[in-house]
C-alpha cells in the first residue's frame, strides 16, 4: 500500500501542472489574463517538482514520462497559445501563430522522448517557451511575432545548456 502511494506522489505533481494548464486555458478564454499566466506559472512549479521527487523516492517510470510530456503541451504549449490568442483581435498571422506553438512545443517534446540529451536541451524546451508567454502577459504583453519566434526555436537545432 505505502509503495503504491509513493508511485503516485510525482503523477500527482504532473497531474497538477495538467489542471492548472486547464484552468489557464479556461480563464484566457474568460478573459482573466493575468488568472491564467499565473496559472501558467503554477504549472511549471508542479512540473518542477514532478521529476525531482519521483528521483528522489526512486519511482521515475516510463508512464511518469509520458504523462509529464502530455502535461507539458497543454500547460505549456496549448495554455500559452490559447492566452496569446485571446488578448488579441483575430488574424491570419495570429492564427499562424496560434497554431505554430503548440505543434512545435510537441515536436520538440518527442523528439526529446526519443533522443535525450545529456547536458543541453536541443531547441528551447516548451516549458520555458510556455513560461516567456506567460510572464509577459502577467505585464499584458502578448505578441504572435513573439510567439512564433518561440515556436522556431523550439524546433531548432541550437543548442541550450541545461541548468
């Protein structure tokens, strides 16, 4: 029993980040912008702690992976956008937009899925991609320019030294 609690203690995290990037999605939509960034930023607490606990009670598994790659679109690729969308007036650059960053931050996730990297990220990880949006929109700053600049570099080659 007590195992079976320690397993869930990180998806519980993971679930976390996933319900607060559903509930920034909803108050973007909402118009409560800055409701949402913050959410944005709860979300990238949670997906903080998720990995760091699961090394730390030794329970890190394939499906915590997988769960925190699907977590980590929405909160941060989907939520992002969504916000982006919503604090501006309809247009084909921001529908280009809109739909370029949450894809990106996809690819980028997979291809990271399927080739870890040791000691750099390959492209902009889509958690700080999602976090750039969001910290500023909480100064009610949103651009698509800003947001498909982001969705290119997710998907770049360059390399970004890890933390």
């Amino acid at each position: 029993m007590m195992s079976s609690i320690r397993r869930s203690i990180p998806n519980a995290f993971t679930l976390g980040n996933l319900v607060c990037g559903i509930f920034s999605i909803t108050f973007a939509m909402n118009e409560f912008f800055t409701t949402a960034a913050i959410l944005i930023l709860l979300a990238a607490a949670c997906d903080v702690f998720d990995g760091k606990i699961a090394r730390m009670l030794k329970v890190d598994s394939p499906m915590g992976v997988e769960l925190d790659s699907l977590a980590d679109i929405v909160s941060f690729g989907v939520a992002p956008a969504i916000l982006v969308h919503s604090m501006h007036h309809p247009s084909v650059f921001l529908t280009l937009a809109f739909v370029s960053f949450p894809i990106a931050g996809a690819w980028r996730l997979g291809r990271f899925n399927i080739k870890p990297t040791v000691g750099y990220y390959m492209g902009v990880p889509i958690t700080l991609a999602g976090l750039l949006v969001a910290v500023l929109a909480l100064f009610s700053f949103s651009s698509p320019v800003f947001l498909l600049i982001l969705a290119i570099l997710m998907v770049s080659p360059i390399r970004i030294p890890k933390l």
